[in-house]
C-alpha cells in the first residue's frame, strides 16, 4: 500500500492499495473543488482494507487536523446500523419480520396501527414519519416519550400502502422494538453484538471516555455546480418548496426534535437515537459492510446470504411522501436509484444528511464509508461521496 502524502493542495494522510489511487485523487478533489473542510474515506474489497484515507481539519470551523481516530457524527448512516440489528435478530429467530409490531411492543396497538407490521417499519411504510407534538432534545434522549408518542400516534397515511422517510421516528420505533425484543438498549445492542466483535469505533450513544475524538459538524459552502455526476445540487421547486411549508410531511418529519437539536451537544452525541446520531469513522462504517456481506480479517461474517437477500430487496420505491424525490428501500437499508446512486443495482446502505456514507456491493465485494465534519444540505447524493463512489467504480 502506498502511503500519506500530497495530493494536489492537500496533504492526505493514510494509505491505498495499488490499483485505487484514483480514490486518492478524487478524496483530494473533494478539498480542492467541492469545500471540503475535514473528511475520511475507507473502503473494503472482498474483506481486505484497501483504502483509509483522511484530510483536513477535525473541526469544520478548526485547525486541529483531522487524526487517525478522528470520529465524527454520521446522521442518517446510523439507520444501516439501526436495520442491521433487526435483521440478525430477524436471523436469529428472535424477530418476525411479519409480525404485527404490537407483538412485540402491546401498546403500539393503538390509534389504527394493530395491523403494522415489523417490515413496514424498516421499509419507512408505517405512516408514521411525524408527531402531532415535536418532542424536545430532552425528551428525544430520555427513552421513553420518543416511544410512547409513537404508540399513541396516528399513522399519516394507510401503513402499507405507500412510503415516506421516518427521518426521527425511525430512532424511536426501531430503538424500542429492539428493547422490548432483547430487554437491550439499541446502542447497548450494537456495542456488545456488533462493534465490539468486528473492532468498531461505532458508537449509538458516545461514552463520555471517547468524546474527546470527535470533532465538530459545520456547516460548508456549496459548490457552485455539480461536475461530472449527473446531479443537479440545485433543489425542484416541489422538494424546496416542501422543506419550507411548517404544514408538510418533510418539514414535519425533520421537525420532529424542536427545536433542531446541535449536533455537537455532548446531550445529543450520548442519547441513543438510532436513526440520527451514531458516531463513527470511516473506517468501522466500512467494515461493518464489508462484514455484512463476507469475511472481514479473516473474521465471522455478520449476515447469512438470505440476509443479504433480505436487506437488498426492494420494499418500497417511488416518490417518496417526505423526500419528495423517488426512493428505493429494502429492509432498512436505502437501495441504488438514480437519487441516491450507490455502486451498481444490487448495492445496499445508507447516507446521511449532509453528507455521510456506507455501503456495500455484493457483486463487486465492495464495502465503502465516509465520514465529514462539512455540512451540505440535502439527503441522499452528496456530491463529495459521489465523486469517491465513481473513483471505486472506475478501478474495479
């Protein structure tokens, strides 16, 4: 592997295997022509590290640089996590998928919602992106009214019949579908049966003893236009629209915390919100995947191939009632579309708001993360992931 050095302006630390400089380079680009302030990027190739990279500073307002352990909040990426924990549940014969949630979790019953079922949870078609009263930071964190407002919510629409991002809620529905299920917080879940086996620095929940890696989230400038990816960075009218309107499901689904909470708060960084604040490097957010779908460092596997099969199979796609934009998703897990383009068709994982991503490809037995301190609006195509997903794409 080749190892740190300059590329271009930018002085990027870590090493590449021979054959994915091009990685290298475009997680140079990102620095140099999209505002970049502090990044890691890690990918994974049939279990084996081939790339650990990482630039700038650790605070996007800093000028401490960004060290090898550098941690940084991940958002929406936590969702990956978050299902992946239901499904080796699901594989250990501890969850239905088909269930009635009420199995599990009795009071959820109520208010039209005794026929959702544990599937429609993961695939964001429950109806129940929203609260009829936002919950306070306090409130999101103290695990139980995250809960209990969801068991006396009323679904938005039919569950079933249609899909639409549960931005918060999917924090609280998973996070206590969990409990009632193993008698196990989520973030004690995935510390004890996930990342401490596989040597993650993933955390749902940040110990206090590890606070001190984690850097800061701040807002970046956008680039001035997208190049090379096909993606328009400037919003439809109807998403903008939709983002701005206090009444809608998107702002209603992302308001769901009022007020929004910040994201360097060490109040927010130690709840245990399982759709919205894991804690990671690139690095573990790569070998996680890479374990769902093989051996990692000669290592147990995380999910059996009909797991795989299960995560990656499509349960829901179309326009999607919150992003407005079409999605695809399985269990859990959002799927390749031309909005949210991972690898290649059979790809699987999850990005996160303003930037962050995970995922893996079976066919090519790629697994990829990345992780910024810089801030971009928007949910599902960032143009800086982009520009590393199409460097991977261009050496396999």
């Amino acid at each position: 592997m080749s190892g740190s050095g300059r590329a271009g302006t930018v002085d990027v630390r870590g090493t590449v295997a021979e054959g994915f400089e091009p990685v290298r380079d475009a997680f140079a680009g990102n620095f140099e022509r999209r505002g970049e302030r502090g990044a890691a990027v890690a990918v994974y190739r049939d279990g084996r590290k081939v790339v650990d990279l990482w630039a700038g500073t650790r605070d996007a307002d800093g000028h401490e640089p960004w060290a090898v352990d550098t941690a940084q909040v991940v958002r929406s990426a936590t969702k990956g996590l978050a299902a992946a924990v239901v499904l080796l549940l699901h594989q250990r014969g501890q969850i239905d998928l088909d269930a009635p949630v009420g199995t599990y979790w009795p009071e959820f019953k109520a208010a039209g919602k005794e026929r959702v079922v544990v599937r429609q949870l993961l695939s964001h078609r429950a109806g129940l992106p929203v609260l009829d009263r936002p919950l306070t930071l306090a409130e999101a964190a103290d695990g139980v009214s995250g809960p209990a407002a969801l068991a006396a919510q009323r679904p938005a629409w039919e569950p079933g019949t249609d899909h639409g991002y549960h931005a918060h809620t999917y924090s609280w529905l998973i996070g206590e579908l969990v409990r009632r299920v193993t008698g196990r917080t989520i973030g004690r879940w995935v510390a004890e049966e996930i990342a401490r086996p596989l040597g993650l620095d993933f955390w749902i929940g940040l110990p206090q003893e590890e606070a001190r890696r984690m850097g800061r989230t701040g807002p970046v400038e956008e680039p001035a236009a997208a190049d090379g990816g096909g993606l328009k960075l400037r919003p439809k009218r109807a998403v903008s629209e939709a983002y701005h309107d206090p009444e809608s499901l998107t702002r209603r689904a992302f308001g769901a915390i009022d007020p929004a909470p910040d994201q360097n708060d060490p109040q927010f960084c130690a709840a245990e919100l399982a759709g919205a604040n894991g804690i990671s490097t690139a690095r573990a957010l790569a070998r996680f995947y890479a374990a769902t779908i093989g051996e990692v460092d000669g290592g147990p596997r995380l999910f059996a191939p009909a797991t795989v099969t299960l995560a990656r199979t499509e349960e829901s796609s179309g326009p999607d009632r919150v992003l407005i934009v079409p999605t695809r998703f399985g269990l859990g897990f959002m799927l390749h579309s031309a909005s949210s383009p991972l690898l290649g068709p059979g790809s699987f994982g999850h990005p996160g708001r303003g930037g962050p991503l995970g995922f893996a490809d079976p066919e090519s037995g790629i697994a990829l993360g990345y992780t910024t301190n810089g801030m971009r609006k928007g949910v599902t195509a960032d143009p800086r992931a982009q520009a590393l997903i199409r460097a991977v794409r261009s050496v396999i």
